[in-house]
C-alpha cells in the first residue's frame, strides 16, 4: 500500500476517520485498484526511477496515471514528472529506452518507449516540474521550470489529476485532496477555479471531457466559474478545441459534457450550432424538441457501433444531422411546422464548421456527406423505390454506406410504436434489397459496362470532354437497367453518339 507523503488526504493504511467526507469502504475500494494497477507497471516504473535517483534527481508517477490507476484502468500509457531538467531526462532515458522522441521538448517534455519484460511495450512521458500560464492574447503557454512536485501539482487542471506516486519509495503524494474527490466522482479544481482556467482556458473544456469520459460531475464552483469565463475560450487555437471537442465526443457519456458545454456557454462560443438547437416549440408543440432529439440521436448510434470502436465520423454526423433545421424552420398555413431542404443547408454549415475547427478534409467531407443523405430513406415509403433507385442510394453513400445505414436508423426518436416499428420494417426492406442487388451486382464497384479506353476505341474518338461525357452516360444507363451485356451497351454507346453527332 503507497505511503503518506505531503498530504492530510494521503491513500495510507491509516484512513480517514469515520466521521470523515468519504467513507472508509470507497476510499479502501480506489487504493485496492491502485495497488493491483501500479504492481503491474511496478517493473517499468521501479527501473526508472532507480535510474533517476542514481543521477540525483526524483521521478514520480502522475496525474491521470494515478487517477487511472485508482480507478483500476491504468494502461500501457505513462505520465511521469520529474526535478531533472529535458536535457539530463534525455541523458538518463536514452541508454534505457528502445525509442527516444523530442516533440514537446519546448514544453519540459520527453517521450519514449520501453518494453517491460513480459514483452508489453509501454510508453512514457517525462515532464519536468513546471507551471505555465496564458497571457490575456497568447494562444500559447508560457513556460517556466519548477523545483517542487507540490508546486507542479497545484498547475494542474483538477484534483484527480493532481495527484502522484513518488518512486521508488511509493509514497503517495495528494496535497489537494484529489483521492477524496475521485471517490466521490467530483471534479474540483487545486486552487480557485478562475486561476486554473485563466492559466489554460482549455481546462474549461477538460471539464466537460472529464465529466463524459469517467461520468463524474463538476462542481457547483467549476461550472460558475466556466460560465463567468466562457468567452477566454476564445485565445485558444482551434486545433486545441477541435482535439478536446473529439476526445468529449468519443467518450462514454458524451450527453454529459455537451449539456455542460451548453449549460455554461462555452458551445455558443465552439460549436454555436449546438445551443442552437435549442429551438422555442410553439404552443401545440407541432415539432420535437429538436436539441433532445439530437443528443437522443447521438446515443442511438452509439449503440449500433462495434464494441469497443467508438466512431468519430458517426458520431459527428449524428450530432450535426439537424444543424440546419433552425434556419429552415417554416411554420405553414395549416398549423405545421416545416424544415425543408434542412439537409442540404445542414450540409453546407457542417462543412463550414468543421473547417474552423481544422479538422482534416477527409473527415470534414464524410460528416458532410452523411448530413447531406440522412433524410434519402424518407422517400423510400413502404418500399416504392425501383432498382435504379436503390443503386443511386449505394453509389450516392460510396463507402459510408454503413454509416448512413445506422444514422438513418438512430434518426427515428418517435415515442409512438408503431410508427418507429414501420419505420425499421421499411429500412430492413431497403437494406434486404441492397444485399440482394449486391449479390446480383457488385454495387460496391458500381461502373459503367464499357470504360474509357473501350469508349475511346469504339468512338474511334481521343481523350477529351467527349469521353467524360460518354462514360458519364454509360453510369446512367448501369444506374438504371443494372448490368448489360457488352454487345447491348456497345449497342447503347453508338445510339448515344448518334444523337450527339445528328445536329
């Protein structure tokens, strides 16, 4: 069991006295997975920090190594700090570790990779103790060395996360209270928290992260205080919101983070299409709640993904599906309420969006695409769709067609049975026909029966427009009959050129 070191919290054998905030029986339940976490690390860990105390200098496990490990779901992952300045990390690791890597060296950090005995690779950054803060324009730290492991703590964004093991002795090292507050599944921050989020406005949405990715809550002073600075969001870089923006919506219980993001301000300010959202129903309430129906939807897709492989693409495309609703809003002589073309309006600020936040073209274009198609099915009915149009359907989707498959069907929300029970009876009609026509057709490889060098040869024509419009027409023809033989779409090629050349 760690020892006490520097801390009136400390995860010691001696416990809290029962007239204490946290029970005893939680706080022996985080320190009994701690010890199982940190004994199969130990052999990395201990080798290390021998090295390091060789050289003069301390090493110590830390942040959400430690709070990961007292959650029992420390990995392969390790963050370490350090006394030890960049350069004499570099001279302690590099004889030890199997790769050696400096990209956030500016930062007092050191990478590298070593491979434990039983054959685990593990990866390992060191940081040398250090406190940074933002200037009131600066979208990046300024950094600055520190002498202290409690000084390098109270810099960090929450008390779960301010917390460290000192090795190898294993003394546990808890000045804030982080152990209390992860037992009782609260982020807090170590000192006030409008210091935290003025040193790294980020942290605000480290927040919301943190609330999704372990389903803790924040506390009533955290969120006052996000709401008081959301507009400090604004001095940090794009990418920085786009990567902690991913991590929330890959998480566990993304509902959580996006309601406090909502809640606090901080969405109008990173994804203002969010709140938006959040449109005033009219007095017969024609038209859902469009805000709840967007996360509801969310969660559906979620559980139509693989275990285990939570999808970004989907789960973007999920939660922007209806952006465009609020500008298309139309409420009509007969006491509806209309959306028309939300999609394609939707598609166009999906795009716009997703390119302030820098995110990369491929992903940015397949969201796109996704809002763009997510209303296709509502023209299939009850299966009135021809051949032809179920392959435009697959050709249109290319490869996001199992997407499209499970954004569709977590579009449906309707509390009435019936309608949600006819709805997925028509999308398993649609998707019984596509596996049909793909058995017939290879639709995933759909092209035309003759291509362009054989439209060349049979034209007697050399490369140019002309071939492109050929081949073109040629698509059309395998989108709407299915497959030709090739003696009956050379046939239809010359009939095409025919009609080209008759003027």
């Amino acid at each position: 069991m760690p020892n006490a070191k520097n801390s009136p919290h400390a995860a010691e054998q001696d416990l809290p006295a029962a007239d204490a905030d946290v029970p005893t029986d939680r706080l022996n339940l985080v320190q009994r997975s701690a010890v199982t976490e940190l004994l199969r690390v130990a052999p990395v860990a201990d080798d290390l920090a021998r090295r390091f105390a060789a050289a003069g200098h301390r090493l110590a496990l830390v942040g959400g190594s430690v709070r990961d490990a007292l959650l029992g779901r420390l990995g392969n992952d390790l963050d370490f700090t350090t006394d030890a300045r960049p350069e004499q990390v570099l001279a302690i690791v590099r004889p030890w570790a199997e790769a050696v890597w400096e990209v956030g060296i500016a930062f007092g950090t050191v990478g590298c990779r070593k491979q434990a005995p039983n054959g685990h690779d593990f990866l390992i950054e060191i940081t040398t103790y250090r406190s940074e803060a933002y200037d009131r324009t600066s979208r990046k730290p300024e950094v600055s060395y520190g002498d202290s492991i409690e000084d390098d703590l109270v810099r960090r964004d929450f008390t779960v996360n301010a917390m460290a093991v000192d090795l190898p002795a294993v003394d546990f090292v808890d000045p804030y209270g982080g152990l209390e507050d992860l037992a009782d599944r609260v982020l807090r921050t170590p000192g006030t928290p409008e210091a935290s989020f003025g040193d790294d406005p980020l942290r605000m949405m480290r927040a919301a992260r943190f609330a999704a990715q372990l389903d803790f809550d924040v506390a009533p002073e955290v969120v006052a205080a996000m709401t008081a600075m959301a507009d400090r969001i604004d001095i940090v870089s794009a990418e920085r919101v786009r990567d902690e923006f991913n991590k929330l919506v890959l998480s566990p219980h993304p509902r959580k983070g996006l309601l406090l993001l909502v809640e606090t301000g901080i969405a109008a300010r990173v994804m203002p299409e969010l709140p938006m959202l959040r449109l005033e129903l009219d007095e017969h309430h024609r038209h859902k709640d469009v805000y709840e129906h967007t996360l509801t939807v969310l969660e559906q897709a979620m559980d139509l993904e693989a275990p285990g492989e939570p999808d970004l693409v989907l789960r973007l495309a999920a939660l922007l599906h209806d952006i465009g609703k609020p500008r298309t809003r139309r409420f009509e002589d007969d006491g509806r309420v209309s959306f028309h073309h939300h999609e394609v309006v939707g598609a166009h600020m999906t795009k716009k969006r997703m390119k302030a936040l820098k995110y990369p073209k491929d992903i940015t274009d397949d969201v796109t695409r996704l809002v763009e198609l997510h209303l296709r099915f509502h023209g299939y009915g009850t299966g009135e769709w021809t051949d032809s149009a179920v392959r435009r359907y697959v050709r249109d989707a290319g490869p996001l067609l199992d997407r499209l498959h499970k954004l569709t069907r977590s579009d449906c929300t309707t509390r009435n049975r019936r309608r949600a029970a006819a709805l997925a009876r028509a999308y398993d009609s649609l998707e019984e026909r596509i596996a049909k026509l793909q058995e017939q057709e290879q639709l995933d490889a759909i092209r035309p029966d003759l291509d362009g060098n054989e439209i060349m040869r049979i034209l007697d024509v050399p490369p140019g427009p002309l071939v492109g419009k050929a081949y073109k027409h040629m698509l059309e023809m395998r989108l709407e009959n299915g497959p030709m033989d090739h003696d009956t779409a050379v046939a239809e090629l010359r009939k095409w050129w025919d009609r080209q050349t008759a003027g």
